[in-house]
C-alpha cells in the first residue's frame, strides 16, 4: 500500500493531469474551478501544522468536511452527466470525459480514506492525553499518599 506521501503525489498529479487537457476542461470548466477551492484545506492543514490556534483547527475541520467529504462526492454525478452527454454526442461511450468521474471517484475515495485516518489519529491522540492524565494522576496521587505516611 503506497504511503501518505505518495498517495497524495498521486491525487495531486491526477488533479494536475486532469485540469490541464483542453477539452475536459473546457466541457468541466465551471466544476474544476469550484474544486480547486479544496486547496484553502490544504493551505490551512499547513498553517495547522506551523500555528497552534483553535481558529485555524476548526477552519480546517470546517473546510475538511465541506470541500473533501461534501463537495468532492456531490461532482461525481456532475461528471457523470457530461460524461453521458458526451457519449450520446459522439456515438461511443469511449471518451476522455470518462476520465472526469472514474478520477473523481478515485479522489472521493482517497479523502475518505484520509479521513479515516485522521479520526483514528484524533480518537487514538484523545485517548493517549486520557490515559496520560490518568497516569499523571495517579502518580501525583501515590506522591501525596507518601507525603502524608511521612508527615504522620
């Protein structure tokens, strides 16, 4: 399985790929330009990692969620229609818009994946502050407890 640095190599090529044939972007033009909003995620995944501010965290979940699990699945219909349209148009259902929804599958399927990642991340990095409090507890706890044998 490719690691996160490749698979986002993957999605960004793609994406980049994609864009720039003429003709899928000019049957698409209106749906690639409302996708490449989804960069104001990744702009703000990279302030996250450099400035610890609660603003610039919901921000990015905010983003996350509208741009990858939202609008991502909600364009594969969208492609879908013109890939049809097309299809009808030539004659063949063998054209480069077939590229437009099979690639934005791929891409609605990989951010799911990251998602699932991040939630076990955000569910495992929780429980580890839960534990380490508790274990910080516990120990303050024992040093009190022998404080006060001493005392006695």
């Amino acid at each position: 399985m490719p690691s996160d640095q490749q698979r986002l190599l993957i999605n960004l090529t793609i994406h980049i790929g994609t864009r720039d044939h003429e003709y899928v972007i000019i049957k698409t033009l209106n749906l690639v330009s409302f996708i490449s909003h989804y960069q104001i995620n990744t702009w703000l995944i990279i302030l996250k990692r450099h400035v610890k501010a609660m603003l610039i965290e919901v921000l990015f979940y905010l983003t996350w969620v509208i741009f990858r699990l939202l609008l991502y699945p909600y364009l594969i219909p969208k492609y879908w229609g013109y890939y049809h349209e097309d299809s009808k148009e030539f004659g063949t259902h063998w054209n480069v818009v077939l590229l437009a929804p099979l690639i934005q599958m791929y891409l609605t399927g990989l951010n799911f994946w990251w998602t699932i990642t991040m939630l076990k991340q955000l569910l495992i990095g929780s429980k580890r502050k839960k534990d380490e409090s508790q274990i910080n507890t516990a120990v303050i706890s024992s040093a009190n407890d022998k404080r006060d044998l001493h005392q006695e």
